[in-house]
C-alpha cells in the first residue's frame, strides 16, 4: 500500500514539473513571438499607413476633384473626351509612382 502512494506521489510530482517545464516554455515562446510582432509592426506601420492614404485619396477624395478637372479640361479643349483621358492617365501615372514607392520600401 505504502509503495502504491509513493508511485502516486512521483507520477503526481513528475507531471507538475512536466507541467511547470511546459509552462515556461511557452511563456518564452510566446514573449519571443511577441517581440518578433512588434519589430514586424513598426516596420509595416509606415507601409500600411502609406497605402491607407493612398486608398483614402484615390478612391474617395479625389474622386470628385478629377471629374471636376477633366469637365473643365473638355470645356477649354473643345472635347468630349480628351480631359477624361488625360486626367485617366495622370491618375495611372501617380498609382505606378506609388506602387514603386511601395515597391522600394518592402525591398530595402
């Protein structure tokens, strides 16, 4: 009977520490995952935020402000169409320069 309690007490005491070794383990694990976030973060922040304006300006600001300019360029072109292609080829041109921008950064 004596011999049955202690291989109860030295399993019970031997997973404890299988459990405390465990524990440490992750907490290391996942103090190290989350450093390796924030070093990840602070380097996308600037990116994401870049990207974020890019969105806001082209699809909502400048929305109205475009169509504005290619009406007024059609007016003093004497065209129906040709402020509309410039101001389409401005716009494409602005999105290749910020898509370089981005580009650059994310290989550097």
């Amino acid at each position: 009977m004596l011999n049955r309690i202690i291989k109860l007490l030295c399993k019970l005491f031997g997973s404890v520490y299988i459990a405390e070794k465990v524990r440490e383990k992750l907490i290391v694990s996942i103090s190290e995952f989350q450093d390796t976030m924030r070093e990840k973060i602070k380097k996308m922040g600037p990116i994401f935020a870049l990207v974020a304006v890019i969105f806001l300006l082209f699809s909502l600001g400048l929305r109205f402000l475009l169509s504005g300019l290619a009406y007024w360029l059609n007016a003093i072109l004497n065209s129906s169409c040709l402020g509309f292609f410039i101001i389409s080829i401005l716009c494409f041109v602005i999105v290749a320069f910020a898509v370089y921008i981005l580009h650059k950064r994310t290989n550097h």
